[in-house]
C-alpha cells in the first residue's frame, strides 16, 4: 500500500480519485485536440494549473467569479497576440506590457487569479501570432468554469464562494511596481544570457503567488522549488523518450506525466498548481531546448522565490531556527519524526 510522506494512504479519497480521472480527461482533451488540429497553439500549460486550482484542490486557490475567471482568461490571451502582432518594441518591453495590462486586469477585476499573467505573457514569450489560442483559451476556461460547477451540483466538491479582494490602490500600485522591476530585471537576465526558460511564465506566476498569497506554500519555498523542477524533469523525460524516440502520440505521452504529477502530489500530501503548467512547457518548446530545461526552470525558479522570500516575505530577518524550518522540505522533517518513532 503507497503512502504519502505524512504515513496517509496515497490516493485513498475516493472524491479526490475522481476528480484526479476528470482534471487528466481534460488535460488529454487539450493535448488530443491539439494533435489531431496539428494547432500546437491549442495547448496553453497553464490550463493545467487551472484544472488542479479549480477540480483537484478542495479550497478556493483563487478568489475570482467564474464569469470573470473566462474574462480574465480571453483579455489575457488576445492581449498577449496583440502585443506580438502590433508592438514594434523589443522583446523586454513587450513582456513588461504583458506583465503590467494582467496587473492592471486583476487589480480592476478585484481577483486574484495569477495565472491570467501566463496568459497574457506566454505568447509574448514564444511569439505566438496565431488567434487560434486565444480562442483555445476561452473555450477551456469555460470547459473548467462548468466542470467545478458540474463538481460543486454532484458532490464532488464542496461549493465555493467569492468574495472581492479589497484594493489598497497605493499599495497595489507600490506591490505590483516592484513585481515588475525585478520580473524586468530577471527578463534581462534571461534575454541577455539567451535563457528564456528562466522567465517561463509559470514562474512569474509562481513569483507573484509568493509575493501576494497568504497560503501555507511559502512557509515551504524548497519544496516548491523542488517540484517545480521535478515537474520539468518528468515532462522533459517522457516528451523525450515517448514522443521524440519512441514515436508516440503527445495525447499517449501526457499520460504518465500526469500520473507521474498527481503521484507527487499525493505523496506530498500539498498541491501547487503551476508545477502541473511547468510539466507541459516541455511539449510546446523546440526540441533543442529540451535538455536545457529542467536546469533553467531550476535557476529561473530559485531567482524568483529567492527574491519573493527576501523582499517580501524579510526572511534574512528571521531567528535561525524558523529559517532552518522554512529551508527543510516538510516531507524530509515527517520522514525523520517517522524514522525516529521506529
């Protein structure tokens, strides 16, 4: 019998264990629609995310209407073609745009859902031009949208409800500022050194969740680094080996990622959502940059959650033994209380 780190039974909520089987038929949607189409633009990571925030995890990861997540959502992704059809700027500039019209969409929607901030950048980044993902985005943000209501009407999870997040207008705009001089300054960095990967957007992401949220997660920084970087590993290894030298269809290969995700999860027993994103970057970037991924994602994602754990979260000025906490894994502390109590 599989348990987690915390001695649970791995998988052992049935609830749960349906709503997994949902949230991989969506994501096999994605990817099989995707392949027979041959619309490589279809397929957007973060929609990934989005299924684990909205199906798998039981409480609100994000406080936003669903008419105004699918808002959030479309503006995002046209915004993000838009700056790459129209703007003549470079591409720096053209991510600080990116970067500052999903700031300001969240900041007027009263939201919090970061991952609108993938939306708008990721075209920006790959250059896409295409309005075939504007379009792929709606429809499956409004594919996630019924799913978690057709969830809430059978049981499957418990209702949530919205509440608008209370603007500080002078200190969101102090915030978001310093969000977009160190994502800048990260970007120049990436551009400079020929990196992208260290700005992938579910980093950002990422960067802005430590940054604003609240959630247990922050208090865990290694661990999210941890997985993040596993999740670019297991894509990168399946993509691979399944799709490059075994010649098997992307809809077959997202398969064991997948379960290889949710396996990590459960044993965990924590979610973070934009692991599940980084795990299907490796299937919309060129194959040459397949290797080099795990390790980029690993030094874009230790930049960003440095930054967030030194400016905002001041952790330099914590006593020695809550830093030791916060920089253990949590799976590593149950592991030796366990291996202690034998």
């Amino acid at each position: 019998m599989l348990k987690s780190a915390s001695g649970m039974q791995m998988f052992g909520d049935i609830v749960r264990r349906k709503r997994y089987f949902y949230a991989l038929l969506m994501i096999l949607l994605m990817i099989g629609v995707a392949e027979l189409l041959m619309e490589r633009e279809i397929i957007f990571p973060e929609m990934a995310a989005l299924t684990i925030g909205m199906w798998i995890v039981d409480k609100r990861v994000w406080q936003v209407s669903r008419a105004s997540m699918v808002a959030l959502m479309i503006l995002g992704a046209v915004a993000g073609v838009c700056i790459v059809c129209y703007s003549p700027f470079p591409l720096l500039v053209n991510l600080a745009f990116a970067f500052i019209f999903a700031a300001i969409c969240l900041t007027l929607f009263r939201a919090t859902l970061v991952p609108q901030i993938s939306a708008c950048m990721l075209p920006v980044l790959l250059g896409t031009e295409s309005w075939v993902y504007p379009v792929a985005v709606l429809v499956m943000s409004v594919i996630v949208v019924g799913g978690q209501w057709g969830m809430e009407k059978v049981g499957l999870r418990e209702r949530v409800t919205y509440t608008p997040v209370i603007v500080h207008w002078k200190d969101n705009l102090v915030r978001w500022s310093f969000l977009l001089v160190t994502v800048i300054a990260v970007a120049t960095l990436a551009i400079y050194t020929r990196n992208l990967y260290f700005i992938l957007p579910p980093l950002i992401v990422t960067y802005v969740e430590f940054a604003n949220s609240k959630a247990g997660f922050r208090n865990r920084p290694v661990q999210v680094l941890l997985v993040l970087f596993t999740a670019a590993v297991i894509g990168v290894f399946f993509q691979i080996v399944g799709h490059k030298y075994l010649h098997l269809p992307e809809v077959v290969v997202v398969l064991p990622i997948f379960l290889c995700m949710f396996s990590l999860f459960e044993f965990l027993g924590k979610f973070f959502a934009p692991a599940g994103a980084v795990a299907l970057i490796p299937m919309i970037i060129p194959e040459e940059g397949l290797l080099w991924l795990p390790l980029q994602v690993l030094v874009g994602a230790t930049l960003f959650i440095g930054l967030a754990m030194i400016c905002f979260q001041r952790c330099l000025r914590w006593p020695r033994a809550q830093l030791i906490v916060c920089l253990v894994p949590p799976f590593i502390r149950d592991l030796r209380k366990r291996n202690k109590s034998l």
